[in-house]
C-alpha cells in the first residue's frame, strides 16, 4: 500500500499513519517529483476529521475496511481479508501551497485545496486548478472546501424543497452538523435547532445564530421540539453524530411522513433505534446523505463549487470554526485530544509550515 501511494505521489515528506497496534505515528517519505502536467504541493494545513477517521484510530479501530473486504462488484462487504492493511494513511481536509510546477495552468506560489492525505507533500495535475483557494479565504477555510463542506451541501440537498420557509433540526455540534445547519439556513429553512449534550459546542451553534437545544437537559428532545411547533411542523432532520441513538430521535422528531438525512457514519450494530416506533407509525424516510452518495442532481465538482460560493459570501463559516491546531509532529495528541476531551476540542488542525524542507 505504502510503496503504491508513494509510486504515485500520493505521499511524501513527514506522512501520519496508523500502525497495527491503532497508534498514529508521523513518518517522512522521499518528496515525489512531478512529471509533465504535474505540481508539487506542499501542505501548509490538514484537519482530522473527527468522525471518520477517528474510526480507524485505537486498539480497537471499528472501521469496516479493517475487518472485512470491499467488494467494488458487487458492492457488499464480505468476510476474507480486510481492505486495507497498516500502515494506514488517510486524510480528506487540505489546503496548500504549489512549490513546483510543470503546469501552466498552476504556477508557483498558488494556493491549492483538496482532499489528499495528512502528508507534507503531494503530487496534483490539471484536475487541481479547479481547487484554487480563492482570495479572501485562509488555509483554515481551504481544508474544507474540497471535503467537508460537500458532505453538508450534499446533505442538505438530500433534505430538498422540504425544508424552505419550515424549521429543521440538526443533531450533532460538530464540525459537520455545524456547516450543514448553516447551509440548510442558507437554503431556506426558517430555523435552523441544533442538538447537542456538549455545552461548548451549543454556545458555538448559539454565536453562528443558530438555535440550540440541549440534550443533555431535556429528557426527550422531539417531545420538546413537537409541543413546541407542533406534529407537522418539522419536514427534515439531519442525524450528524453517528449515533444510533440520535438517529432514532432524529426520526421521532419529523413530521409524518418526514424525511430524515443519515450523515454520520455509525460503527458496529444499531442500539437504540426502534423501527418499529415512530418509524413504522409515521412512515418517515430515511435517507442516505453521506459523500459517497451524491445527489443526483449534484456532482462533487458542483458541491465544491457551492461551498466556495458559500464561504465567500459569508453564508458559512469555515476556518473560524473553532480548532486545536498543532505541529504535524503532535497529531498523535490532537487523536487523543479528539477521543478524551470532545467537550473542549472541536477539531483538529495540524500544521505543517514550520517543518524541514
């Protein structure tokens, strides 16, 4: 895997990677060097995404790909050799800086995003030059153009006309049920609540202007939320935590007939969701909204071009969400920031600036 990656400068310079114990160590691989048509990026930020990739972190990574392989024909995971093998690399937030470049099209000194590896170095060709960060956007706000932000404007687009002039509700405060409370006001919804039980990042939903509820304080949260506006009022809910739990309030929380968005990615079996409750009484849609599903009428170049457009009018907030940025040398502590302090850490940011050459 590694020597694959390397082959096709996918990797290079100081490279995170989890080893078969789930420890994350950073490694240094030669810098590969670009043929014709190519450039030479140099990471200036990554962010850890700290749902995914959190799965294939610790002794006990519960990452499916782990444990089972991936078969692309006929699309069904099956026992055998799992599909990946460690040393793991991984990544999907970055933004950087052109330092060679065999293409017009991308000088030297051009800021790039993308959703390459935490890897110091990698190689880009001409699809690349449709990932220019625009002026007026930082490093910050580039590690999730190419990624995150499709993921939310995927998912809302999942949630459709349903949601103009109606309130949605949101579960998770994090870095992704964030942005996609800010998209899904962006794109009409009348209010935008957002469930969380961490009081850190309700006060972050709270300053985006966004209305909060907490979990922790109310014993049922659709309860709450129905006596409140009443049964019909709420079309669509975005589940964003990855809990089975959440999902299952989730579709408590819509109306008949309502529509909810799965994005988190849940781990293991489902505890806590009851199908045969307010699902099957209510004959409520569950839809998949995850990246690896697109939208029919979207593709990701399109996604990425709407969270441009997005950020740059300000109708989202990317880089000044709030994150722990430290060394790329230190991601090993940003992980175990991310798995023993989710009520002070939103995310993580490793820097790569400050480096050997």
């Amino acid at each position: 895997m590694i020597e694959a990656l390397l082959a096709a400068g996918q990797i290079g310079g100081r490279t995170i990677q989890i080893d078969a114990a789930g420890d994350v160590e950073c490694a240094t691989y030669p810098v590969p060097v670009p043929g014709e048509g190519q450039v030479l990026v140099r990471t200036v930020r990554s962010a850890i995404s700290p749902g995914t990739e959190m799965t294939f972190y610790g002794r006990d990574a519960s990452n499916v790909l782990l444990h089972r392989r991936w078969d692309a024909e006929l699309r069904l995971f099956r026992p055998g050799s799992p599909s990946l093998e460690h040393p793991v690399t991984f990544g999907y937030r970055a933004s950087g800086e052109v330092v060679e470049s065999r293409l017009a099209a991308l000088p030297v000194g051009s800021r790039v995003f993308g959703n390459w590896r935490h890897t110091e170095y990698v190689l880009g060709d001409e699809a690349l030059s449709a990932q220019v960060l625009p002026p007026g956007l930082t490093h910050d706000d580039g590690v999730d153009l190419a990624q995150m932000g499709p993921i939310c404007v995927n998912a809302v687009a999942f949630g459709g006309h349903r949601k103009a002039g109606e309130p949605v509700v949101v579960f998770g405060a994090g870095p992704v049920g964030l942005i996609t409370a800010q998209v899904a006001r962006s794109g009409g919804a009348s209010r935008v609540h957002v469930v969380d039980r961490l009081p850190a990042r309700l006060e972050v939903a709270a300053s985006l202007g966004l209305d909060t509820v907490d979990a922790s304080a109310a014993a049922d949260v659709a309860f709450q939320l129905k006596s409140r506006f009443g049964a019909e009022a709420i079309p669509v809910a975005f589940e964003c935590t990855g809990s089975t739990h959440a999902l299952n309030e989730a579709i408590r929380v819509v109306r008949r007939r309502g529509t909810v968005v799965v994005v988190g990615f849940y781990q293991g079996e489902a505890a806590g969701l009851f199908l045969g409750d307010e699902f099957h009484h209510n004959g409520v849609q569950l839809v998949c909204g995850q990246i690896g599903n697109v939208h029919p009428d979207w593709d990701v170049a399109g996604l990425r071009r709407e969270t441009v457009d997005l950020a740059l009018r300000g109708d989202i907030v990317l880089g000044g969400l709030p994150r722990l940025t430290l060394p790329v040398e230190r991601a090993a502590d940003g992980f175990a920031a991310l798995q023993e302090r989710p009520a002070e850490v939103l995310q993580v940011a490793l820097n790569y600036e400050n480096g050997a050459g």
